[in-house]
C-alpha cells in the first residue's frame, strides 16, 4: 500500500479506520499498535517515505522588507495587513487565526476576533481568540504582544490599524477589516504576502519563523512548546527550520534572552479582561519574559 501512498497518510487512515470499528470491536486499537503493525509502518516509513516539505519560516528580514517594500503613506489594506503580518510573528498565530478561510463553508463567526475584546496600553496591546484549532475546551486565548525595539514594532503598526479601523467603522464588531468592511481572507493575505517574499514563504511562515527567531535567541523548546499548543517537543522542533544556529542555540539554552512566550493557567494582568466572568486559559506574551510562579 505504501508503494502508492504516503506512508505517513496509511497512518492516519489506519486511526480513522479504528476509529469507525472500535464500537463493533472493543480490540482494535489494541491490534492496531500491535508489533507487527507497528514495525510495517515502521519498514514502510523506511522504505518508501519521502521529506516533508515545508515552507521556510518568515524571520526578522522579511519583517523589515515588508515594511520597507510597503508604499508610504500606507493604504488602509496594507496597514491591515503589516499588522496582521507582524503579529503573527510574535504572537506565533497561526493565518487561520487572523482571517477567514477561502471556502465559505467553512467560515465561522464565532471565529472572528471582537473590536470589543482589544486592550491597549502604552507597551503593549492585546485581544481575544474566542477559539481556535487547539483551544479543545472552548475557553478562548488571550494574546498580549509587547512593544518591541525592534522594527517593524508590532505594538506601533496594530495601533496604527485600530485607530484607523475605528475611525473608518466605528460600529463594526469584527477587529480586522479591510477598506470595504469585508473580512480578510486567506486568498488575500497570501496575494499581499507574495508581491514581497517568494513561494517558498506562506501563511504558516510567521508561526514557523516565530518560533524560530525565539530558539535563535536561546529561549528553551519548553518554553517554546508551553505556548505551541502542539503534542510533544517533536513538533516544535519540526518548525525551527532556518538553519543549524537556531538548533545549536536551543540545544545549549538554560534561560531566556531576548523575547519569550510563556504560558499562564489564568491571566496575569486582571485589568487585560473587562469581564469578570471570562478566564482565558492561554495568554502569549510577547517582548518579556514573565513567570506564574
């Protein structure tokens, strides 16, 4: 079979299969993680799997091309989108968090960042992700993402967007719009994003060159992996992609330097919530780092 299809997929399909059966046959996960399947799918990997291929992870350069690249002054949609760009990096987001899919039935409002949920203070700003790919208890994430020296400053170019947003659609309850009220999309983003970076740069380029940029500034893979959302350190190892440094630096870091993510079971600053009522379990911020201990 794997001569025909990825060994990596007969694995998946394996789990739907199992999936489907176990309520007729109570064993089959059991079989299924059996020796003998197991060291198929091992020799199949062996014998017939290929390299993944991913794109390359965004970094800091790019960030100061686009911002360079941009015509000045900047439209509303590439204020829009410079913000978007930028915060993703740092926040670590993934696109699908900042716009909507191409394929409108798979849009969901209740997947649309609230104006209404934007907190902005001197030195950073934040918002809410009602939910998101691995938020598995619907409780949302707050995102905080500090200023930061470094250009382009993530904290300048989103408050440069809000203050034109609300003057443009003061009543709009969405947070990110573009010039004729409609919601970004996935189509779009991409499209801006190609005119200044080459294909081998796509959407998920800003959560791999984020996460990149930490490792190469000797931030540990726990601390990384604490705001990953991802399985296991595997995973996020997968992503430090740039180059030989990035590993070197995470392999040998015992602290955190320069910019760093970390995790809080609750938010650390009560005046981030206008509502009591809501806690947010992931809160990512950026620019400092902090500790719930």
């Amino acid at each position: 079979m794997s001569a025909h299809i990825n060994p990596r997929s007969v694995d998946n399909y394996l789990s739907g299969i199992c999936s489907q059966l176990e309520e007729f046959y109570p064993t089959v996960r059991s079989v299924r993680r059996s020796p003998l399947i197991a060291r198929t799918l091992k020799g199949a990997k062996r014998r017939y799997g290929v390299p993944v291929n991913r794109k390359l992870p965004l970094t800091l350069a790019d960030l100061k091309l686009v911002q360079d690249s941009l015509p000045h002054p900047l439209s509303f949609d590439d204020n829009l989108f410079l913000a978007q760009l930028v915060d993703g990096f740092h926040a670590l987001l993934r696109l699908g968090e900042l716009v909507w899919p191409d394929n409108k039935a798979l849009r969901r409002h209740q997947k649309l960042t609230l104006r209404t949920s934007v907190v902005i203070e001197a030195d950073y700003h934040s918002y809410v992700l009602r939910t998101h790919k691995s938020d598995r208890q619907f409780e949302g994430a707050t995102i905080v993402i500090r200023q930061s020296s470094r250009n382009p400053d993530p904290h300048q170019a989103f408050k440069q967007y809000l203050q034109r947003r609300d003057q443009l659609f003061p009543f709009h309850s969405t947070l990110w719009l573009r010039s004729d009220g409609s919601v970004p999309t996935r189509s779009w983003f991409l499209r801006k994003l190609r005119q200044f970076v080459p294909s081998t740069i796509a959407g998920h380029s800003m959560r791999a060159g984020g996460a990149t940029s930490l490792a190469a500034g000797g931030v540990p893979s726990h601390q990384i992996q604490s705001n990953w959302s991802k399985r296991s350190s595997l995973h996020v190892r997968a992503y430090l992609r740039a180059s030989p440094i990035a590993k070197h630096f995470l392999a040998r870091a015992q602290g955190a330097l320069g910019f760093v993510l970390i995790h809080f079971s609750y938010p650390p600053f009560p005046s981030l919530l206008h509502t009591s009522t809501h806690h947010a379990s992931n809160v990512h911020i950026g620019g400092t780092c902090y500790s719930d201990s």
